[in-house]
C-alpha cells in the first residue's frame, strides 16, 4: 500500500512538475514578445503528452464520421466532464488544431498556470458573475473567429460520478450568436484515471474518445436554444454510452 501512494504522490508531483514548467515557457515566450500561436499549440501538445505518458494511459480516439474542424468555421468542442484528464484527452481528438479550453475565472489566479493560460490565448468566465460572463463569453466568440477552437464543458463542473449532469446555456448562446459548429466529444474512462476532486490516480487505464455528428448552431435561434441544448446532451449522452 505504501509503495503505491509513493508511486501516486511522484506521479502527482511530477504532473504539477510538467505544468509549471510548461507554464513558465509560455510565460518568458510571451515576455519577450516571441510567442505565437503555432508555437503555443506545439507546446500544449507537448504538455498533453507529458501528461498522458505520467499515468501511462492507452487512449483511443474513435471517429467514425471523420469529423474535422473547419477552417474559417467557428467551432466548438462540447465534451462530457467527469475527470480533469478529460482536457488533455480531447486535444488527442483533434491534434491539427488550435484547441483552447474556456476555463473558470479560478483558474486564473494559480500562480504560473494562470498567467501561462492567459498568455496562451485562453478564454476564462466568471461563473459566479453573469455581466462579466457574457463578456467573457463574448471574448471566445473573438477568438473563435481568429481560428481557435474552443473547449468547452457544458455540465459546468466534473461530474461526481461520471454521469451526465445537466448542461448550463450560456456556451449554446455563444454558440447561436457565432453561428458556430459544435462537435460533441464523448470520454469514457477518464473517471478511471482520476476522478473527480480527488488526486487519486490510476495508472494503465483505458480511455475512448468518441466524436459525434457536428451540429449547426447556424440553425437555432435564441427562442430555440433549449432545443440545440437537448440535441447536444443527447448527443453526448450516446457518445459515453449511458
């Protein structure tokens, strides 16, 4: 027993290692005005494959409708939560694009993580503030139609038991006001890795990265937004088999 919480306390340690670092190099990069967004996506994939080789997790990215972000298009990934390694799991979905998450405001006050994010082109919302959240949400629009595809978990917060919590709307508002294509992304196994507030690792999981039909935002409007909300949690629901 000893020897496994050693072996999850040096995992732990060196995933917090590897996010610092990585953070610092953002942070310098940008300081010194060389930061661009080619580099920035190579250094989140590096980070993402530090992180998923720590856990020694085997991941499969299932698509069976060859789906693709399009160029030019705004478009947003929706994904279940139920884990932290959610996020790194995603970016394996699409690894040609310039992914970035829309993180809660919190995050933004983590030393070096959160000035490695913002630095990074990473769109943070005030849950807890709605005027401040439609302009945050406002901002991802922006970045959206830059060419940055924007991750997003529309249960709010990791689920405690990995179920599909309900969705919250204010990403289908962003998504109707850009005209967006949302890609709904189903993850199952992340729960196994590390579930849900806690820094209880599992090492040699499996995961699967299931990738749905895209759906039009284009199509809705705000009177029927609730519909685009429903069609997209059933989506997802399929894609982790509940």
């Amino acid at each position: 027993m000893k020897l496994n919480q050693l072996r999850t306390t040096w995992v732990v340690f060196t995933l917090f290692f590897y996010t610092a670092i990585s953070s610092l190099r953002v942070i310098f990069k940008n300081f010194f005005g060389t930061i661009d967004r080619p580099w920035m996506d190579r250094a989140l994939h590096h980070w993402v494959d530090q992180l998923l080789k720590q856990v020694q997790v085997e991941y499969q990215v299932i698509n069976p409708y060859n789906v693709q972000p399009e160029a030019g298009k705004a478009t947003i990934l929706m994904c279940n939560h139920s884990s932290a390694y959610d996020i790194p799991l995603s970016f394996k979905a699409f690894p040609n694009s310039s992914i970035r998450m829309l993180a809660k405001k919190e995050l933004a006050k983590i030393p070096l993580l959160g000035k490695g994010m913002s630095a990074g082109e990473f769109p943070f919302i005030d849950r807890k503030n709605r005027y401040q959240a439609i302009k945050d949400l406002a901002y991802a629009k922006q970045l959206m139609e830059s060419g940055i595809v924007i991750w997003v978990a529309p249960e709010g917060t990791r689920s405690k038991d990995g179920k599909l919590a309900t969705f919250k709307k204010g990403s289908f508002i962003t998504a109707i006001d850009a005209k967006a294509t949302i890609i709904p992304i189903g993850i199952r196994g992340a729960n196994n890795i590390l579930p849900a507030r806690t820094f209880n690792i599992h090492l040699n999981q499996k995961a699967e990265i299931h990738i749905g039909k895209p759906i039009d935002a284009s199509q809705f409007s705000m009177e029927t937004k609730n519909e685009l909300v429903q069609q997209t949690y059933q989506a997802i629901k399929e894609l982790i088999g509940e």
